[in-house]
C-alpha cells in the first residue's frame, strides 16, 4: 500500500504545481530580468517531482531498473533534481550508495547527449568544438554508471527507502540558483568576452542548459564552446557537492568519481581536439 509519508509528498508537490506556480508573477525581475517567479516555482516542482519519481520508480521497478530508469527519465528533465534525489535516498540507505550514484551519473550521461542536441539546434557553430567533448563526458558517464551497477555477491537487491520528500531541499537548490542568476546576468551586463566564460562557469553550477543557451546566443565556434565546457565542469563539481551535503560521505565520494571524471573527460577530450585540429 501507499504509506503516509508517501501521500504527503505527492500532495505537497501537486499543491504547489496547482496554486503557487500558477499565482507566480510570469515576468523578469532584477539584473537582466533574470529571475521569474513562476520559472522558480516550476523549478521546485520539477525537481521535487523529480525525487518522488525516483522513489516509486525504485520501489515499483525494483533496484537495478528502477534506478536506471529514474536516472534516463530524470536526466532528460533535470540531471540536477536526479542528484538530489538520489542523494535524499541515501540518507535511507548507506549503504547503497553507489547504486543510487548510479542513477545520478546515467543522468549525467543523459545530459551530455541533451546539451549536444540543444547546442546543436540553437547554433550549429558549437558542435564541431564540443562533439568530442560531449562525447568523452557521456561516455564517461555511462561507463562509470555501469561499474556502479555491476551486481556484487554481497549486494542486497533490495533497496532501504529513504523519505519521498525532496520539497524543502528543491526549495533550497531554486533559492541558491537565483542568486548564482543574477550574478551571471550582472556579469554578462558589466564585461565583455571573459564575463562569457565567467558566467557560464557560474550559471553551470546550478545549471548547464542556460549556460548553453547564453553561448549559443551570445558567442558560436571556441567561445561559445569553452563557455559551454565551463559550465559542464561547473555542474558537475555542484553536483557532487550535493551529493556528498545531502547524501553523506560515502555517497559523495562515489558519485564524484563518477560526476567529476565525466567532466574531466569532458574538458580533456577539448583541449586535445584543440590542439589536433
């Protein structure tokens, strides 16, 4: 049956889908018009909705497939909400960490593919640049969620769970990511070329698709694409931090090796397709 605890997460995040996102001013404030009341709320649901997801996805589907689907799923939403959903799991079951870092580095994966498809629509320009390096980060990715998954003789499949609500920690990953917004607009209004770099490595720490759209718009070719890799790193060093605050050490650690050595492979494949060209 449905516990308590699980209805009370769903009927939070559906009340704020239902009143606040929809009573939410639609319109910029602040440097740039970079922050949107109703964008913020939608984001606290999404990531919110998010967690939950996760959570049913794992106790419907099972630990092994209920993870990689709430890893390929999320990730083409949010590789952000999926960590810190993951990592909120965690806190319930340490010592399946790395199970549950898994479904964070399929997001990342997912993510890499949904940033070379995103910089690819909005300017073509970009992908001969970043295609080795979306590429290598992906793959990375992938593999290191593969390693994550692998069965082990002492490995339960059963998997401990966690509490399904992630809206306090949604609210406070929205709040932290405005600010990071404004200060990447007044960046973006007050530099020239470097703040492209600066803002994007900023704007990356909570979120990899708006660094991507700001280069595509602002810069195509090695600058549009460095911003882009900044951002990419960015992330994924956010990304691990948030795994590590909310999901503890050992969590932390896993997910690190895998979110940081896709950016690494990322950054790395760049710079060697630099110097090759």
């Amino acid at each position: 049956g449905i516990a308590r605890d699980e209805i009370d997460a769903g009927v939070k995040v559906l009340a704020l889908a239902a009143l606040a996102v929809p009573l939410a001013p639609d319109k910029g404030y602040g440097p740039g018009e970079a922050l949107n009341p109703r964008e913020l709320a939608l984001a606290v649901v999404i990531i919110a909705s998010l967690g939950l997801a996760g959570y049913a996805a794992i106790r419907i589907l099972g630990g092994r497939l209920g993870l990689l689907a709430f890893g390929f799923f999320g990730g083409l939403v949010s590789s952000t909400g999926v960590t810190i959903g993951a990592a909120k799991l965690a806190q319930g079951a340490p010592g399946q960490a790395g199970r549950l870092a898994a479904a964070a580095s399929v997001a990342q994966a997912v993510m890499f593919a949904r940033t070379g498809l995103l910089a690819g629509a909005l300017n073509p320009s970009l992908l001969p640049a970043l295609s080795w390096a979306l590429g290598a980060g992906g793959a990375a990715a992938a593999f290191a969620a593969w390693l994550l998954l692998r069965p082990t003789s002492r490995q339960d499949e059963t998997m401990p769970m966690g509490s399904p609500d992630t809206l306090n920690d949604a609210a406070r990953f929205v709040a932290i990511a405005a600010a990071v917004l404004v200060v990447s607009a007044l960046l973006i209004e007050n530099f020239g070329v470097w703040a492209l770099y600066v803002s994007g490595f900023v704007a990356g720490l909570v979120d990899v698709d708006a660094s991507t759209v700001s280069a595509a718009r602002l810069s195509g070719g090695a600058d549009g694409a460095y911003a882009v890799i900044l951002a990419l790193c960015a992330n994924a060093l956010s990304k691990t931090t948030i795994a590590w605050r909310l999901g503890g050490r050992d969590m932390g650690v896993k997910a690190g090796y895998a979110l940081l050595g896709s950016g690494l492979a990322a950054a790395s494949a760049f710079v060697a397709a630099l110097v090759l060209r």
